[in-house]
C-alpha cells in the first residue's frame, strides 16, 4: 500500500488537514479497500491481534489492539464471511 492512499473518508492520510490519527478499525478498512485479507490470531472482550495478509493469503504484518470498535467489527466479520 502506498503512502497517502485514501481513507474510508477520501481525504490522503497525508494530508496536512488530517490531525486526527488513524484508529484501528480505520486502518483495517484501509487494509481491505486494497484487497488485502486478514485472519483472527487472537479474540476476546478486551483484545484483538489480526494477521495482515496480502491479497494472496502471505503474511506481512500485525494489528494487535484492544480498541472496542474493532473487536466489534472482528466480531460480526467472523460470524459472517469475509
């Protein structure tokens, strides 16, 4: 992914306007507009680590968080598909 790719609002994240700092479901979104995927490593009430993955299913990185909106969206993702 490249630097200043959109958010979920259009606006680059390296826009100097942008003060506000990505949340976690924020750069999940971003992370599945460019098609890539993810896998739950871990999930309880108060924690989450994601897997990140290219689009073809390798690893590349880690989203470990206790945020409670993306335990949220971890939550519905896994009980539908994604």
């Amino acid at each position: 992914m490249g630097e200043g790719a959109p958010g979920r609002g259009g606006r680059a994240r390296d826009d100097p306007g942008d003060l506000m700092p990505e949340t976690p479901l924020e750069r999940l979104e971003r992370w599945e507009d460019f098609g890539a995927t993810w896998r739950t490593l871990e999930l309880d009430d108060e924690h989450v680590v994601l897997q990140l993955c290219t689009c073809h299913g390798e690893p590349v990185d880690r989203l470990e968080s206790d945020d409670s909106a993306l335990i949220e969206y971890v939550r519905a993702a896994s009980s539908s598909t994604r």
